[in-house]
C-alpha cells in the first residue's frame, strides 16, 4: 500500500488510518499467502512513480498495488473497503487496472525527471487534443483498431504512452532533424569551397639556349716570368 503519512501530509491521516485497519484484517485471514507493505507516497516517490495507476481522489486515497512474478497489479477504482480488498486480494490479476505492469526497480535522482516528463506527455493538451481528433477521423478503422487505442489510448496507462511518445516520436523526429540539417549545412560548406576555389594557371618553362651569348666568358689569365 502506498499512502501518505504525518511526516509529510498530516491533515490526510484518515484515509490511511482507515485503510491500515483493513489491510490488519486481511493480514489476519491471507497472512500465510502474501507479503502485506506500507510505503509512503512522497518518501518512496521513487518507486509509487514506477507504476500506472488511478485513483478516487489523487494520492488522498491510498493506493493498493500486487507484485506477482515480477509484474504489478494496481486495484481499480473504489477498492477500499474490506469486501472488496479481499475480493482483489482473490483475484488482483484480473480485478485491476493496467494489469501487468512490469516491476522496476526504484528510480534515482535524475531517472525521477524521465517520469515525471512521461506524465507531463501524457497530460498534456497537444496529446489529449491529438489523440481525440485522430480518434474522431479513424474510429472503426483499421488504424484506430490496431495503432492508435492499444498503443497511445488512455486505457494503456499515461506512463506507457508518455514513454511511446518520447523514443517513438520526438526522439526521433530530433535525430532525423539534426541529421538532415547536417547534411545540408554540409552541403552548403562544400559549394562554398567550389565556388572560393579558382583554376591555378600552369607554369611554361623555356629550354636554355646554348647560344655564346648566353654564356659567361671566362677571364683569361697570363702569367709573366
């Protein structure tokens, strides 16, 4: 269970009372079958961050998240009392909400900004705004069908389309950008040198001329006794 605590949110300490009494129970009666933990939604930002999950009302309400098999399974929407904890506890593989999530290990300092721009993505209005007229022009196609809803639908969690929407589209729209821009910077660099560079003229050389005219007469030299 992740919930808030006095440390850092006193005025909410309802909920987590009333859902720590629910969760005693449980451990009562499935005590021998499953591990039950608490965590903090703000100290353990790190790890609640991992995961896709909806809430009654924001992170008032705790959240209750199954690890099986190296897979999380977060309850759905108003499983909060005792009932329906133990009807999850029962069947947290299908009674859930993006089910199946894969278990991450625990974010770092600067990882934790990668989350938070997948949910920054996912809720913002270009998306929302994107996603609604695609929806409205496609819908019943193949397209629709195939593409859009099980890829970039809200139904697949904002962490998953906040992550499809940064290394499948903008992180390759910048490199296919940056290498188009270089290739034509590049381009313009070498037209530039054509342009600069002129013929250099070739050099004619004479042969000598073997003419005595040419030649350096020599000092005759005589010698007296």
């Amino acid at each position: 269970m992740f919930a808030y605590t006095p440390l850092y949110m006193g005025s909410l300490n309802q909920p987590t009372d009333n859902m720590m009494r629910n969760l005693a129970c449980l451990a009562k009666v499935y005590g021998d079958r499953i591990n039950f933990g608490f965590m903090d939604f703000r100290a353990s930002e790190k790890v609640s961050e991992n995961y896709d999950i909806n809430l009654d009302y924001g992170k008032i309400t705790p959240a209750i998240i199954a690890f099986d098999h190296e897979k999380a399974y977060p309850a759905n929407l108003s499983t909060l009392s005792a009932q329906k904890l133990a009807y999850f506890v029962e069947n947290f593989k299908t009674d859930c909400q993006f089910c199946g999530q894969k278990m991450r290990e625990p974010r770092t300092e600067l990882t934790m900004y990668l989350e938070y721009t997948k949910n920054t993505l996912a809720n913002s209005e270009i998306y929302v705004d994107t996603y609604n007229f695609l929806q409205e022009k496609t819908n019943n196609t193949w397209v629709h069908d195939s593409i859009l809803a099980p890829y970039f639908g809200p139904k697949v969690g904002k962490k998953q389309v906040g992550n499809r929407i940064l290394f499948w589209i903008i992180v390759p729209t910048i490199a296919l950008t940056y290498e188009l821009l270089s290739c034509l910077c590049c381009k313009a660099k070498k037209d530039d040198k054509k342009k600069k560079k002129k013929p250099v003229a070739k050099k004619t050389t004479t042969p000598a001329s073997s003419s005595s005219a040419d030649s350096i007469p020599k000092k005759e030299t005589t010698s007296t006794a």
